[in-house]
C-alpha cells in the first residue's frame, strides 16, 4: 500500500483545506499524489470553524485526482474526470513536506486546460492562451490583486506569481513532463489499482 500523507492547502485569508492522499512516488522533476473516491475534505475558517466533505468535490462519493507537487516551483496541479475531464493548477507558494503532512499557500491565481475544449470563442470572459491545438484559461487574476490590496502579499510577489502561471501555461500547451498524455495514463493506472480512501495511520503508544 503506498504512503498515506496529509496535504494542507492554506488561503492567504486564514482559511485552510486538508485531506489524505496516497504518495504514488517521485520522479526528478516532483512528487504524484492520488486519492481515489470516498477521500473525506475538512475544512477549516480562520474563525476556527470546522466543515467535512468528500474531497475533489463536495458531493458523495467526491472524485478521484492526481496530483503533481513540483520540487521546485510555486504550483500543484491536479487531474481529473469529474467534473469534467481536465487539468487544473493553483499558483502558491513552494510546497513544503514535513514528515507526513505537506501543504502549500494558494495564491488565488489559478490555470485550467480541458483536452477537448470545443468552447467557442467569445463566450468565456476569462483569459486564455492558445497553441498546437491546446488551450489553457487563466481564473482568478482578480483576485490576486485583491489579496495585494489587503496586503497579504507584495506587488513583487504577485508578478511572481503571473511570471510562474506564465511558465507552467506554456508547459500545458507545449505538452511538456508532467503535461503529457504519460501523466493521463498514470492516472488511469492508479485508478485500476481500487486504492480504498486513504485512512491515517494508527500512531502506537
């Protein structure tokens, strides 16, 4: 059975999502992470209120998803089928790994690529990059300067964040590791192993 870890992700306001995952491995460039359906979501306000659902969407049984945390580098993407079949990836901070228990800061910014968007131009708002075919969306810039306007981060960590959100765009639509359709038949290869929800493990006294 692969490692069981605990991935965190914090907002810049205070509030935080945590769940449990398998760690499928590593590879030169990052870490894969999987939970398959049935995988249970907390969420936590900075107000300490608490909320538990399914995880990679709130409604029973969730959804399964893949997830790729680079060494180096301030992204987490994740794959998935439910909704809908597509890649999506939140700018943040390095992912930082203490033990068993990961987590990264969302820094509002986020990409989407759906490999079979037929969506016709001018009916979607949000920004997009095209090329060889591919495309990917740009969510949330708005936010991004709301979160500098509140002071939780500088203008220089923001550019930051566009430059990073630049780059990783242009893996997506040059079809570069882990953007490749390797990475769909990985997850179609932890899907077929039936892989329970992951449970945390039992410390002994």
């Amino acid at each position: 059975m692969p490692r069981v870890l605990k991935l965190v992700k914090q907002k810049l306001n205070g509030n935080e999502g945590s769940w449990l995952t398998y760690h499928l491995g590593d590879d030169e460039v990052g870490s894969w992470l999987f939970h398959p359906e049935g995988t249970s979501y907390t969420g936590r306000w900075a107000d300490g209120r608490e909320a538990t659902c399914f995880s990679g969407i709130p409604e029973e049984p969730g959804c399964v998803v893949l997830y790729f945390a680079p060494h180096q580098g301030g992204w987490v993407a994740a794959w998935r089928h439910t909704p809908w079949t597509g890649i999506t990836v939140d700018l943040s901070r390095p992912v930082t790994r203490r033990g068993d228990v990961w987590g990264f800061v969302d820094l509002e910014l986020d990409l989407w690529h759906l490999p079979d968007d037929d969506t016709p131009s001018g009916t979607d708002p949000r920004p997009r990059l095209s090329r060889h075919g591919r495309t990917v969306g740009i969510a949330d810039d708005d936010e991004l300067d709301d979160a500098v306007s509140s002071e939780w981060l500088t203008p220089a960590e923001a550019a930051r964040t566009r430059d990073e959100a630049r780059r990783v765009a242009n893996l997506i639509l040059d079809g570069v590791h882990p953007f490749t359709q390797a990475t769909w038949e990985r997850f179609e290869q932890a899907i077929d192993r039936r892989l329970p929800a992951p449970q945390q493990p039992q410390r002994s006294l």
